[in-house]
C-alpha cells in the first residue's frame, strides 16, 4: 500500500477597522510563474 503525502495549512483574514484586508503577492519563480495572491498563513508541523 502506498503512503499519500499530504500538507495540512492554516491561513486567516485579517481587517482593519476600515474593512480593509491583508493578502500577499507571492514572488515569480520556479514554482510560481505567475503572479499570485493569496492569505497569511502556513503550514502546521
């Protein structure tokens, strides 16, 4: 039987007190080609 590898993440939004939210532009490299956004977050251990 083969083991499945898996990533578990926790990401958030976070707003100010003028409804504003936070997301990342991820830098253009091997793995990203594109430009990317995304939330705040991680990985867990």
């Amino acid at each position: 039987m083969k083991r499945l590898k898996c990533n578990v993440g926790e990401y958030g939004v976070l707003m100010n007190s003028r409804e504003e939210f936070l997301i990342l532009k991820l830098p253009l490299n091997k793995e990203f080609t594109k430009e990317l956004w995304m939330l705040p977050g991680g990985r867990l251990d």
